[in-house]
C-alpha cells in the first residue's frame, strides 16, 4: 500500500472486475504529449458486477467496507504494479467508476498520485455543468491532470451503419463549452474514440471509412475551437467534396481557451 494510503482489508482483486464490459476503441489522441505505449488504461470502466464474486461478497460483509473502497483498492493497486514496472508511464482511468465516490475516499485512497481521470461521455446533449462540477471535484481529490474523451463514430447504436456526423459534432461542441468553463489548464486534451464493436460478442457497428467524414468534422472544430464557416470549408477542401451537408448545429467562431486549440492558430493546419 503505498505510504499515506488508508489500511484498508485489502480486497480480493481476481475476483473485483467480474464481466466488466470491454469494447474495440481506436482512439485519436489530441493531447500533445500522451502516446498509446505511454498511457495504459488500468481496468476501472463499466465494472458491471462490481463485488459479486463470493471472495468480494465476504470482504464486503466486513465493516466499513464498501464497493467504492473495493474499486479504489483495485485501481490503486493496478496502477501500483504497471508504475513499478514502467515507471516513465500516466495510467488513465475511464471515470464512470469515480463519479460517485465520496471526495474523502478518493482522496484517501491513494488513486489521485498515480493516476489521472479521463472523463469520457459521447452524447450529444452532454451535460456542461455537471462534467465542470466534475472536474472541480477530481482537482479538490488531487489528481495533477484531467482528460477528455468523445467519439467520432460508434457510440449511437451497435448495429449502426452510417455515422451521424452532426450527433458526434454536437458531442465535441460540448466538450468545447467544458474546456471553457474552467480554467484554461483544466483539461489536458481530449481522447477521440471510434467505436469499432459494443463488446467482443457483437457485430461491428460503423466501419472506419464511413466515420473520415465525421473525424474530420470532429478533429477541425476542436482544434479551432467552433465550426465556423471556415472551418467548415477546411473540411470540405481535406475531404475533396464540394458541399458538407450538416444541419442543426449553430456555427461560431472559438471561445474556447483550451490547449489543444492554441496549438493550430497561426499554423494553417
């Protein structure tokens, strides 16, 4: 347990994760500086039947053990065992197991110091102000940086077939407004998944090709901060289409200080 943490009983961590849903994500990473062999993801996403092994059952029959220290002592003590391996490396944790866990017990934990949280939603409606009453939440438990994740295909259906461009541009316009509800440092970058299955039993949903158009639309309003018209005619040149044919989204020009805007402005990309 690393120095600091709480003594708790430590869990049975075999039989922690059960059947936790895993899904085919190639990802396009907009963070500067974090690669894929850089950036493990320690198991913490989707934990569906979080303490249902009979070893996790008594553990939790103990007192003051709960499933939210079980999860925690797991997580913790992954990213223990791939930090003393690779010591040069940022474990990210897909937040959904975090977001209800009390600030003292995240804080206590240990997690924040050797991890950090990649709060990931793909919806079109996102919710601006709870994912900043989020992030306000991880900076007060003491994690050093904060991520992103969206989704330029996949995500709107396991059986979907065409990518609906203007579902996944609303998704990162949100995203936008986040970035700029905080401070400019807030988030690190954004995580572009693009779903390739629902989980490894299921057909594949969208394939690659029919999602360029999306990726596009999605990469360019993110790195000049709107879809503006500009942006939109940028698309179209890298695309080689005469007309983008997207409705429903409101164009406007950045007001987003998020870092991996500043990084294009000036540069013509």
């Amino acid at each position: 347990m690393k120095a600091g943490s709480p003594s708790w009983p430590r869990p049975p961590h075999r039989q922690l994760l059960g059947t936790a849903c895993t899904r085919s994500l190639p990802s396009v990473s907009l963070a500067g500086t974090a690669t894929r062999s850089e950036t493990p993801r320690p198991p913490s996403s989707q934990v569906y039947y979080l303490g249902e092994g009979e070893a996790s059952r008594r553990w939790l029959q103990q007192e003051q053990n709960t499933k939210a220290k079980l999860c925690l002592s797991h997580v913790q003590a992954v990213a223990s065992h791939v930090l003393a391996r690779h010591p040069a490396t940022t474990p990210l944790l897909w937040d959904d197991m975090l977001r209800a866990v009390p600030e003292d017990q995240l804080t206590a934990s240990g997690v924040p110091q050797l991890a950090q949280p990649v709060l990931w939603d793909y919806g079109a409606d996102l919710d601006v102000h709870s994912k900043a009453l989020l992030m306000e939440k991880y900076r007060k438990c003491g994690f050093s940086r904060l991520w992103a994740a969206s989704a330029f295909k996949g995500a709107t259906g396991a059986s979907q077939a065409l990518t609906p461009t203007e579902h996944h541009l609303r998704n990162h316009m949100q995203w936008l407004q986040v970035a700029a509800s905080g401070p400019a440092d807030a988030l690190q970058g954004i995580v572009l998944t693009g779903w390739q299955r629902y989980d490894h039993f299921s057909v594949l949903c969208e394939l690659l090709p029919v999602g360029i158009p999306s990726l596009a639309v999605c990469l360019q309003s993110l790195l000049h901060g709107g879809f503006a018209e500009d942006v939109k005619a940028r698309v179209e040149n890298f695309l080689g289409i005469s007309s983008l044919d997207i409705t429903g989204v409101t164009r406007s020009a950045s007001t987003c200080t998020a870092p991996w805007t500043s990084c294009c402005r000036g540069t013509g990309t």
